[in-house]
C-alpha cells in the first residue's frame, strides 16, 4: 500500500473522531516539512487523503516512490544529441566526435573543414573529408609515412638513370627534365633527342669538307691535301718528295697537287706524264740541200759535194 494513501487515510479519521459534528477535512502531508517536500525526495503533491511523490527533470521515481535518483538520458535514449552524449547529474549534455563543432542547438554536429580554417598541418596540400582530413602532394611529390610531409619523386631512378627521357636526365624538386648529349638535340616533345647536322648548321670549324656522323661530325680534306693534327686544317701533300706522282722524269709539287715535266730534248706527251725525245731537225735546218741528222739535243747536216759547214753554209773552193 502507498505509505502517501495510508498516512492521509489515518489522518482522515483522526479528523473524523474529534466530533462528531465536525466535518472531514483532507490533512496535507506535503506541508508537514519545509520546504513544501513532505516525505518525498524531490516533489510532493498533495491529494485528497493522500499524496504522492514525483521527481524533477533529469531524475526518476525509485521504487520506494519516495526517493528520486538521477535518470541517464544517455542510456535511456531520452536524448536527441547527433554524435555523443555526456550524462551531468539531473541532465545531460551533447558533444561531437573528433572533426564536427556542436551547432547552436546543443545537439547536432557540423564537420569542421580544417583545410579552410588552417587547423591542419599539411606540407603541400589539404583534402577535408567528413570528420577529419588527409593530407597530400603535388605532382611530383609522394606522402611520407607520417602522412604530413613530402618528399621529392626522383623521376631518373628509372631506366638506367634515364627516366623517362631518352639520354640525359635532371631531376628537379618535384619534376625533371630531359636533355641530350654533345651532338644531339632535344625535341619539341622534351624527351627524344635526334643527331644535329653540324655540316648543315655551321657548327663545324673545318677548313675544307665536313661529314656529319651520329652525333657528331668529322672534317676531310680534298685530293692532295691532308687533315692537320687539329682534325680541322689542311695541309698540301707534297706527291714529288713523297713519291706519290706517277711522272716519268720530273715531278713538279704545286697546291693540291702536281705536275709532270719532262728533261731537255724531250717532250710531254698527251697524258701530261710520260715523255718523248724531240725532233732536232726542222724545215731548213741545213742550207743547200744539205741533209738534217736528228742527234741527242741537236742535230747535224750532211752536205752535198762542193759545200761544207755545220749548216751547208759554206761552198768549197775548187
């Protein structure tokens, strides 16, 4: 039985006895301490020959109907908070989980952007998501273990060192570049390299004929001449003191070359090498019908009778 219905059913006809002209009135337990508490805990409420007890917000009911304890909101459910609960003595309050800010309303949950309020420590680059963030690098970059800072791709481990070009790469924080070696030329895609054609371009210093290689270029020099120690001028190549001349009798050294002559009494022939004796005699070589005799650079005249001398010139005297 409520001890509130039996205390005001006994308190009824204590009234009641006292006469029996007096008439019945209600005894109200919720006075009979200060504080308008009665026997209850918290809150007492008077009714007609009884009372009963009830509890402030936050508390319920034990079951002696007397005492209130505090209720958890958090554990009950009697809360309406987004993310996290926080039970208080008579009450309970809402919080937010790692990464959200707790709206005006006490009880929902907005996600911080810590990339737009600087509440992050990225190296490079800051990519909120919901709750949190994760950081990262730009191209060119890798993330370290820490997951904060950066550290430079070295694009020309690949390959032999080369990467992705085709001779020579640079490494650059954060990229790289291509390059090529003596003798080459870097394309318009960045990466390939093709011969330059120094005879073409004039970047050749050769005194007389330059032939393009790959990759480079090489000087030569014309028929009768030869390349210098410098591999760029020209010396003349003197065929007559090196035996290179095919002259029968003389050999004559000019620039570039030579030329074939021939001894006294002797003659170039067509082919501008050999040689052949000459004729001694010519028209009217002897006088008086003498007859001319070819020699070895000269001549003599054999006369008729009656005349004498190296020419005939001279008529014998009877």
């Amino acid at each position: 039985m409520n001890p509130g219905a039996l205390f005001g059913a006994i308190a009824l006809v204590l009234v009641a006895t006292k006469g029996s002209k007096a008439a019945v009135r209600d005894f109200d337990e919720c006075q009979t301490l200060t504080g308008g508490q009665g026997p209850c805990d918290q809150i007492c409420i008077n009714e007609y020959g009884s009372y009963r007890c009830s509890c402030q917000a936050g508390y319920q009911l034990d079951a002696d109907s007397v005492s209130c304890t505090d209720l958890n909101e958090c554990d009950s459910a009697h809360h309406h908070c987004d993310q996290t609960c926080l039970n208080t003595i008579g009450s309970f309050s809402c919080g937010c989980d790692s990464g959200f800010l707790l709206n005006a309303d006490g009880k929902t949950c907005s996600d911080i952007n810590e990339c737009d309020e600087a509440q992050h420590n990225c190296e490079q680059t800051c990519l909120n998501i919901v709750g949190g963030f994760t950081c990262g690098c730009t191209s060119g970059f890798r993330l370290n273990d820490d997951g904060k800072t950066c550290s430079d791709i070295d694009e020309c481990l690949t390959n032999g060192g080369k990467g992705p070009c085709d001779q020579i790469c640079i490494n650059e924080p954060g990229s790289y570049h291509c390059s090529c070696q003596a003798g080459y030329q870097l394309d318009t895609d960045n990466v390939s390299c093709t011969d330059i054609n120094e005879c073409d371009s004039s970047q050749h210093d050769c005194e007389q004929t330059c032939l393009n290689i790959v990759g480079g270029f090489t000087c030569l020099c014309g028929i009768g001449f030869r390349l210098n120690d410098d591999g760029k001028t020209c010396s003349d190549v003197d065929e007559c003191a090196q035996g290179l001349h095919d002259c029968e009798q003389i050999c004559m050294n000019i620039y570039g070359g030579f030329s074939c002559g021939c001894e006294d009494g002797f003659s170039l022939d067509d082919d501008g090498k050999s040689c052949s004796a000459e004729d001694n005699c010519f028209p009217g070589a002897c006088d008086n019908g003498g007859t001319c005799i070819d020699g070895d650079d000269t001549f003599s005249c054999l006369c008729p009778d009656g005349y004498k001398g190296e020419r005939c010139q001279t008529r014998e005297l009877l």
